[in-house]
C-alpha cells in the first residue's frame, strides 16, 4: 500500500480538530501527524507527543535549517506550526494514511507538496458569527486572541476554493458523516490511478 495523506484545514474554531479525531476514533487505517509548534499547552488536556511536539522557537529555527519540515508557518506571532516530514514517514512505516489537522496556509503547502497523493478538506463554519461563539465558548483564548483568530479567519475563507472538498460544519454528525465518506472514497481509490 502506498500511504496517502488526508489534510483537514480550517479557521481556528470552525471544528476540523474535532472531526479529525472523530476520523481517527473510526478508520483503523489513519493515523495523526503530530505538528510542531513553538506554542505553551492548553490547559493540561494537552500532551507533548501526542497533542503536537512543543518545541522552543530555537528549536524550530534549527529544523528549518535543516529542511526537516514539509510546511511551516508563523501562525500568529512568535507561535510556529509545523509538519515535519519525519512525522509522515512515521506513519507510513506503520502501513497508515497519515491525517493532518493543519491551518489554511498549511494546508495548501501540503497540498502542493503530495499533489495527488494528497486530499485537501477545507471546513468551514456556517458563519463568521458562529465562529466568534465557538471561540468563546472553548474558553482556551484571552479576548484580543479571540478577535485576531476571527479577523485571520474572514481572510482564510477566501482559499475554501483552493481545495479538493469543504464541509460546512454547522451540524457536527453530518460533518464526521460527509468527512468520513470523502477519508473512505479517496484511500480506496487504486494507486494505480495516482
């Protein structure tokens, strides 16, 4: 089997992270790429290794440096996020279709990266006013944060038709219905056709 790749991307909020983990929780054959990130933890939910690798901004630079990433950015600023390539070879090793839960930028670097071997979902949230009280309501963020991250998102939204598929989450169980059945149809189609 060659491994494919499945990138969710979306504004912060709009659920991608919660549909990702809904895809993991069902496909035996996926696993998750744990992104880099220069960011403190949330809370204590959060775990390095499993949540996303937290590694200092030095650190970061220096694997820049060294050309181990397939995509990074600075998200915010000061706060990078990154896809290592070692991550994807990982997952492949183990004979699974690596998932990513990436920003829109992200995203689309990924894209570019695989081509075919790779499926861009774009969620989306059925508005922007939606997405202001998801923000609010996770309660992860200060308010200044809250209000950039809906300012980055109306800018995001225009790249939804850079991608392969969007879903619009404003139901979340038609949202894991339609992502599970895009995950199924695209690692099912013969490599051979790739």
């Amino acid at each position: 089997m060659q491994g494919k790749i499945i990138i969710f991307s979306a504004p912060s909020g709009a659920g991608k992270t919660t549909i990702v983990k809904h895809l993991l929780q069902v496909n035996p054959h996926l696993g998750f790429s744990i992104s880099a990130c220069t960011r403190d933890k949330r809370g204590r939910k959060e775990v390095h290794g499993k949540d996303y690798y937290f590694i200092t901004p030095e650190e970061f630079r220096q694997k820049i440096e060294n050309n181990e990433f397939v995509e990074w950015e600075e998200v915010y600023e000061g706060a990078f996020y990154g896809t290592l390539k070692s991550e994807i070879e990982r997952i492949w090793s183990n004979g699974k279709h690596a998932i990513l839960d990436v920003d829109v930028k992200g995203g689309l670097h990924i894209k570019e990266f695989y081509q075919d071997r790779a499926l861009a979902v774009f969620v989306k949230p059925p508005s922007i006013e939606a997405l202001a009280q998801r923000l609010v309501a996770r309660a992860t963020d200060s308010a200044s944060s809250i209000s950039s991250r809906v300012f980055k998102a109306k800018f995001e939204l225009s790249f939804e038709n850079k991608f392969d598929k969007v879903i619009v989450n404003d139901n979340l169980e038609d949202a894991f219905r339609k992502a599970e059945k895009l995950v199924n149809e695209f690692i099912e189609v013969e490599d051979s056709v790739l």
